[in-house]
C-alpha cells in the first residue's frame, strides 16, 4: 500500500478535537481536562502524602528529621520491592495474595542456606530468587494453563508457602543472619556523601540526554514534539526532587543502598512496561486479553511470567527484609506485609481492574503507607489506630480508582 | 480487473446443520462485494471458512488463479486475507500506535521503535483519512467510527490483498458510519479486494458493486448493485421470490432485469 499523501487536505482536522494550545494556559486547560475526565494520575497520592507528612510534623517535629526520613526510606524498600511485582499483576488485572509467604519463604531459604549450609551470599541470594522464580511459575501454571482463578490459586499459596517457610526453619523457628556477612550489607549500606550526590547527578544527566536525543529523533521524522523548555522544566524537577532527597539522607547516614536498589527496580520495571515488547503485551493482555490474544500475543506466556516476576519480586523483598532484621523467623512475611504492599500499589494508582498504572506507584503508595506507620509510630499511637487508619487510606485510594474509572467512562476514556 | 479470491461448491455441516451447501464467492481486485443475508443464513459461516477459523467439508478455493488451502488463520494471514470482526478486538487501555502494531511491533532486540511506529501510523491514517485527535490518545477516547477505522486501518499493516469486514457499520452514528463507508471506498481505491457483510442495505447500496444474498445456507442472489432496487435484494434474503406469484410476477413485470447469475 502506498504511504504518500494523495490529498493533504483531507488530513483537516476535525473541529471538535481536543488541540492543546502552547504556552502555560495550554498546560492549565489540559489540566483541568484531565480533572474533570478523571484521569486523575498522581495527584491525589501526592496531595495525600503532603497531608500526611503536614499533620505528623506538627505533631512531632522528629517527624521531618533526616534521621527519621532515612529510617523511612530504609523501612519502604523490602515492602516496596515486593509491591512492584503486585503492580505487575494488578496490570494484567490479577491478583497475587502469596507475596507475602513468598517473601517469608525464600528469606528461609536465603537464611538457612547463607548460615546452616555456609553458601556465600550472593550464591544464597540467587537460590532465594530462583526459589521465587519457581513458586512463580507453579502460581502461573494453575492459573493460566489450569485456569483456577489467580486468587484461588495464590490464597493456597499464601497458607502453603507459609508452611513450606516453617518446615525450611526447622525447630528452632529463627535463623540469625551475620551482623557483617553479605545479606546484610544489602540494607546496612550507606554510600559517602559525595557519592550520592554523584549517583542522583548521572540519574539527571542520563534522563537528560535520552530526552533531547528522543526530541531529536521525533523532530527529524515530522513528528510533534515537546517544546524544550518542557524537557528543561521536567529534568529541573527531577533534579530538585533527587538532590534534595540525597541532601536529606546525607544529614544522617547517608543515601542507603536499599533505597536505590528499590528506586532502580522501579525505574527498571517502569521502562520494562513502557519501552519493550514485552511490557506493550502485558498492558493489552490487561487491556483486553481477547483483542491481545487475536494479536497473536501468546497471552498464556505473559500471565505466566508476570507470574514468575511478581514471585521474584516477593523473594527479592523477602532478602531485603532478612537482611533488615538480620534473622528469618516464622513470621517473616506474614504480618501486613502483603497487605501493605497491594495497598501501596493501589494506592498509589495502579488500576485493580487491569490495563492502568506504573511502577511507580508502588514507591509513592508505599511512601504513604511507610509514613503512616512511621508517623504513628513517632507519635505513639496505639497499633489499633494504626491498622484502622491505613485500611481508611486503602479504601480511599480504592474508592478514588472506582470513581475516576466512572469519570473516565463517562468522559469516554474507560 | 483480476479475480483474487474465488470458492466454489463450499460446504460446511456442523452435526445435524447444514450450515453451507454448495455455496459459490467471488472477489475480484478493487471491488467490494456486500455478503448479505437473514441471521443464520450461513454468512458468519462462510466469513469463518474464508478467514480460517473453520474448515469447509467441501468445495474448493483458489486464490490468484491458483487451488489453495485454507485450514488455519495463519494460512488466510499469509495468504493475503485480513479479517476485522464485529466485536473490535482492540486494547482500550493502549493508545492507537499501541493498538496498531499490537502483536507486530517495531523495534529491535524487544525494544520498542515508537518514534517509527508513530511516523507510518499518521502516514497510514493520513492515506486513509481517517480522523483522529492524536495517535497518542487512548483508544477508549475515541468514538465507535473512530474505533472501528482503527480496527480497519490495522487489518492493513499486514498488506492484505482482500479485507473481511464483519458489521463494520452496526451501532455507529450517521456520521461514523459514513466515515467507514468512505475508508471502505479508499481501500477500493487502493485495489483492496473488500467483502461487507452487513444489515444495512442502505450502506451496502451505498458502497458495494456487487450483492451476494444467502439463504438458508445457499446462494440465494448475486447482483449488481447498479441494477437492482432495495426490494430485490429484501425479496432474495426473505425468500419473497421462492413462490409462484412472486416468480410470476418477475417473469411479467421486469423481464429478467437484473439478475445476471442467480444460483
């Protein structure tokens, strides 16, 4: 077929389309589009962060300290971690309720075989994650080969992953880690000042020169493109937010490992679903399987390694939470951690009904979850407010994604 | 101008139904051909053994001029034959790039090329003239026409030689569904051989050359739209004609006028 134009004209533009005007006013009545459309992204999870880290700070000034601001970075990364793979499942519309026996289950292999049998700990790790990578691929199987409903399969992985975890303990039910072996370097970890301002200085130059060499590459093929003073503002923002962040940590201990091996999972995984094969298949499998599946797109596959992913993920939280608390016990997993980490993931606005959301997410949730309890914490509230006050948020964010889902669908964007 | 596509004698029986008896097609290069039919008349049938999702029990089909096989949707794929169905099987959440190159996405070592992908999107649509705020919009954004121009536009990545539409038209507007009739004539245009299946005679008399009427599994009409009226083409899909009155009265009134090939 030929691709040459026959008649420009005929490309006119319908008068009723939405064309953004430049300049700031532009921005403002996108904005306000977006609003009443209900396509609301970030912003409620951000208005709702500033609220919570307001009130906390009048309440204890300690709150705000870089020294309690680096314990809550060092407290979100293992949750964090493990809510990155729920974001994953959430996009295919699924639910995974093993992540957190998962967790518990390969900390228990990690310990036993970093401590009982003396394997060095990245070996220890690396069995810890293709434990994960297997549990995954059994969830995946039953539910998309069998096709058992995900949250059947996952809720008996759930009890029977936390026996397995009990079982690989043994008797005594707590295995010690080393206070200086290498499991837990990984969250005992503090780079020097200098450099973490040199990490978050490469971040912003990276980001800086894959944006204007995609502004290039789109402005030499006729494509639109965003003003450059639009890639300046963005990577300006970045900046302020990195080092400002980095300036915070440097006050106490400095930036901890945990929290870039965190942030760089979910930078990874967020250009993994924005920029690859891959991650398009697993947004149209989410979307409409049937339409992906007529595609071609081997929709069996890709609910099974989501599957795998989001298990590996879950031991990978798993080790970062071993390595913590220095132990692996028989509640490791078990207490809230599942819950936090789907709540973070709804709450930071990945859609439970498929097809919608970030990785990201899962970083501003669980910073929202991780100072609720911090703050509470701070100010010595009893844990039965605790538990009460994070289900209210969860059922906020969820009832914030039910109506913005309604506002889409009658803007038409469901 | 060349015949492309080309059944004879097509049979299909599923258990105690004969779905499809002895059912003739064909489609020339450039022409559309509206398939038309009561509800049950064997055009969804027929439509599944052109596009490979059933296997006819017999009869034969030649494409170009030369006997083939069509036994799975992959063999109508290669061959050259791009079927959009009435349930549109587009991703909502996926904007229209997205949606276009779904399951044939450009770009190297699983990276995706969207830069590229975006250029011949608009130069596709462009050719099409198909009408649409931004490639980059959701396509749950978009209106029924708009949506089904998509769905037709991606049937064309694969540079199809015959396109099966299936309702292309059912629940649009007016306006949407004069925007798909007009997409429809652009890909006549552009030589595309084109079969219509549709309710709508308006529509079909609209934009189709030819009308094959089935009924009850059987050919029951092939007509050249410019010489055939809206009652005729009721009259074949009803079955009006299959009685002697109404033969009576074909044979007095119009002399054979228009029917130049009833099975």
């Amino acid at each position: 077929m030929s691709t040459e134009v026959k008649d420009p004209t005929s490309a006119a533009v319908d008068p009723r389309l939405l064309v953004r005007e430049s300049g700031v006013k532009g921005y403002i009545d996108d904005f306000q589009r977006r609003l009443k459309g209900g396509d609301l992204g970030a912003l409620p999870v951000a208005i709702g962060l500033i609220i919570i880290w307001v009130t906390f700070y009048s309440l204890n000034e300690n709150f705000l300290a870089p020294q309690n601001l680096s314990n809550l970075a060092l407290q979100i990364a293992a949750t964090g971690t493990i809510s990155v793979g729920i974001v994953l499942v959430l996009l295919l519309g699924e639910i995974d309720l093993a992540v957190g026996s998962v967790s518990g289950l390969t900390g228990a292999v990690l310990a036993v075989l970093n401590v009982n049998q003396g394997m060095s700990a990245g070996v220890a790790i690396l069995a810890a994650l293709v434990a994960g990578a297997v549990v995954g691929a059994l969830h995946g199987f039953f539910f998309a080969r069998v096709g058992v409903p995900s949250f059947i399969v996952t809720l008996a992985g759930l009890i029977g992953w936390q026996g397995l975890q009990l079982y690989v303990l043994g008797k005594e039910g707590t295995i010690n880690l080393p206070y200086e072996g290498g499991v837990a370097m990984l969250t005992h970890t503090f780079f020097p000042h200098a450099v973490g301002y040199l990490i978050g200085a490469v971040i912003v130059v990276v980001y800086l020169l894959l944006d204007m060499a995609g502004a290039r590459r789109r402005a030499k093929a006729g494509l639109p493109t965003r003003p450059i003073s639009e890639s300046v503002v963005r990577a300006l923002l970045i900046a302020v937010a990195i080092f400002v962040a980095v300036y915070v940590l440097n006050q106490a201990e400095g930036l901890p490992l945990a929290l870039v091996i965190f942030v760089g999972f979910v930078a990874s995984f967020d250009w993994i679903l924005r920029r690859t094969r891959y991650g398009r298949m697993i947004f149209a499998v989410g979307g409409n399987a049937e339409a992906a599946s007529r595609a071609g797109i081997n929709v069996r596959w890709i609910r099974i390694s989501v599957y795998i992913l989001s298990s590996v993920m879950g031991a990978a939280g798993g080790v970062m939470a071993a390595s913590r608390l220095f132990a692996v016990n028989q509640s490791s997993g078990g207490n809230n951690e599942l819950l936090n980490a789907i709540a973070a993931a709804v709450i930071g606005g990945t859609s439970l009904f498929g097809g919608r959301g970030s990785t990201y997410s899962a970083l501003l949730g669980m910073l929202v979850i991780g100072s609720i309890s911090n703050g509470m914490y701070l100010v010595q509230l009893d844990s039965s407010v605790q538990f009460m006050i994070t289900g209210s948020v969860l059922l906020a964010a969820v009832v914030i994604d039910s109506v913005s889902r309604r506002g889409r669908q009658s803007s038409g964007r469901a | 101008m060349t015949t492309v596509l080309e059944l004879r004698g097509i049979s299909k029986r599923f258990g105690a139904v004969q779905a499809l008896t002895d059912v003739d097609l064909k489609v020339d290069a450039g022409e559309v051909v509206a398939l038309v039919g009561d509800n049950g008349a064997g055009k969804s049938t027929l439509i599944k053994v052109i596009s490979g999702v059933i296997t006819p029990d017999g009869g034969s089909i030649t494409w170009e001029g030369k006997p083939t096989n069509i036994t799975r949707p992959h063999d109508a794929q290669t061959l050259g034959i791009a079927t959009v169905f009435q349930d549109l099987a587009l991703c909502d959440n996926l904007d229209v790039v997205g949606n276009l190159y779904l399951g044939r996405e450009l770009g190297s070592g699983g990276v995706l090329d969207e830069i590229e992908m975006e250029k011949r999107a608009r130069e596709l649509l462009r050719t099409l003239s198909v009408k649409i705020p931004s490639v980059r919009i959701a396509i749950a954004s978009l209106s029924g026409g708009q949506r089904q121009s998509v769905a037709i536009a991606r049937s064309l990545l694969g540079q199809p030689k015959i396109v099966l539409l299936d309702e292309p038209t059912a629940a649009l507007g007016v306006e949407q569904t004069a925007q798909v009739l007009d997409l429809i004539e652009r890909l006549r245009e552009q030589g595309l051989g084109v079969i219509l299946i549709s309710h709508n005679l308006a529509d079909v008399r609209a934009v189709a050359d030819r009308v094959v009427v089935l009924r009850l599994g059987k050919n029951g009409g092939n007509f050249r739209v410019a010489d055939v009226t809206h009652e005729q083409i009721v009259a074949a899909i009803t079955g009006a004609q299959d009685n002697v009155v109404a033969r009576r009265q074909a044979r007095t009134s119009r002399k054979g006028e228009g029917e130049e090939a009833k099975a």
